[in-house]
C-alpha cells in the first residue's frame, strides 16, 4: 500500500542521536515534515539546522523528558494537531539497563518502564485514535531482538521490548483495513550509545553482528512504508529470532545469560 511522506508530519522520538536521528533524517529526505522530540535541546537545534539545510521542510524540536510521568501529555500538549496533524508517528525513545535484576537501581528501572512501555503506549494511543479517524496512518515502534526470549541481565529491558512488539502486533491486527499500519522493528546490536548508558560492555559477538543505526534505520522505514508488522534488522538477527522460538524457554534463557556475557 502506497504512503507518500512528501507533506506528512512525522512526530519522532528519542531524535537527538542514533536510530532515532537516522529515522528522522530518512523522513526528512522523503519530504516529511519533523516534529523531534528528545530531552537534549541543543543536539535537537543542531540536528533541525543540519536537517533543515538540504530539505525544505517545516521541522519543530520539543524538549521533554518521556520518562517523567508526565512527559507524554506534555508532548501532547505542545504539538498543535490542527497545525500539524501527526500521519506518521516513531516510538524510537528508549532506554536499557545491564545487571541483575533484583540489584537494579528501581528509580532508574522505573524510570526506564515509564519510558520504554508507558510513553510508547500513551503516544501509540492518543495519535493512532486520530490516525484512524482520518483513515491514513504509519506508526513506527522500536522494538529489539530482545523482544523474543528471557535475557537474563536485561530481565526488564527485554520485557519492556517484548510489550512493545506484542502491543504492536496486536494493534496492526485491530487496524487492518483502517488505513493505519504498525510496524514494529527489531534491532539487534546497534553502533548507539545505549550500551554505553545501560552498562553493558559489548562482546565480540555483537561487535561483528553490530549494524550501524543509518542502516537500521533505513530497514525500519522502508518496512513501515511498506506496512510490515514486524522486521527484524540484520540477517544473522532474523534467523536468531526465528530459530529461538523452537528452543524451550528454559534454553533460551540459558542461551541468551551465554551469548550476553
């Protein structure tokens, strides 16, 4: 199904580095107009200036902190939807935490359920309603190929990633025939700072299987235009999260404490 961007607002999150400023570049470049929402203004400025010097588009940053229990209502608030109605929303925010889950930290564990689950659902809400009342719509969820088993030592992360991809799922099978589609893309090791931010030192597996976020972002817009449910970024990513589903969960527990120390 065909979906023009040239015109369309899109509302991305998370925008001010990695995949999310990938994301908001691609669109950019397709004639979409950007709203960039992230915490770190001066990175949103910067990346609005560069973006705005090859595409002629209307670009708007919101600085707002997602994972404040209130963020999401006010990004609601300051977008003006009769200015720039939302036709393509990136749930691209989000953030990972390293180590055992009974050690965590619980304000930065709460802080990253409030960002990774409550935003995403409370933003997938609000403008997929308005999407479907208009009959045309793309929403974009950042998932991750920890979505697909239990990961010891990211035991909430992939919990969250897990709901992300199911909510997701679930909802593109409700719009069918709507005019608004889900897409729900699963990266796996990407060159971002999440492992920086989480705690985690990467190993050699994920250095070679590393995709960089420009590539990743590429896969993920070409499946929403498409109006693909779920994609899974990376050859070596898709065939892991295809053949786990045959392992006992128990294994796959196991296998994944393996791969990630």
């Amino acid at each position: 199904m065909a979906f023009d961007l040239r015109g369309r607002y899109a509302l991305v999150t998370g925008a001010s580095s990695g995949i999310g400023l990938e994301i908001a570049r691609g669109l950019g470049a397709r004639g979409a107009h950007l709203i960039l929402a992230a915490r770190r203004r001066d990175q949103l400025d910067e990346i609005a200036a560069s973006i705005g010097r090859s595409n002629s588009i209307n670009i708007q940053v919101v600085d707002v902190d997602l994972a404040h229990p209130e963020g999401p209502r006010t990004l609601i608030e300051m977008i003006d939807e009769e200015e720039s109605p939302i036709d393509i929303l990136v749930n691209n925010a989000g953030v990972g935490l390293f180590g055992d889950g009974l050690d965590a930290d619980w304000q930065r564990e709460e802080a990253m359920l409030r960002l990774n689950v409550l935003a995403v659902a409370h933003l997938t809400k609000h403008y997929g309603r308005s999407m479907r009342l208009r009959g045309a719509g793309r929403i974009l969820q950042i998932s991750s190929t920890a979505a697909f088993q239990p990961c010891p030592g990211y035991a909430a992360y992939a919990a969250t990633k897990a709901f992300v991809l199911l909510h997701a799922e679930a909802l593109a099978e409700e719009l069918r025939d709507s005019g608004v589609t889900i897409t729900a893309v699963c990266p796996g090791s990407t060159n971002t700072e999440f492992f920086e931010i989480s705690g985690h030192e990467r190993n050699q597996l994920q250095e070679a299987t590393s995709l960089e976020p420009a590539e990743v972002a590429r896969l993920a817009i070409d499946a929403m235009l498409k109006g693909r449910r779920v994609k899974v970024t990376g050859a070596v990513n898709a065939l892991s999260a295809f053949g786990v589903r045959f392992l006992p969960r128990r294994w796959q527990a196991s296998l994944t404490r393996r791969v990630l120390s």
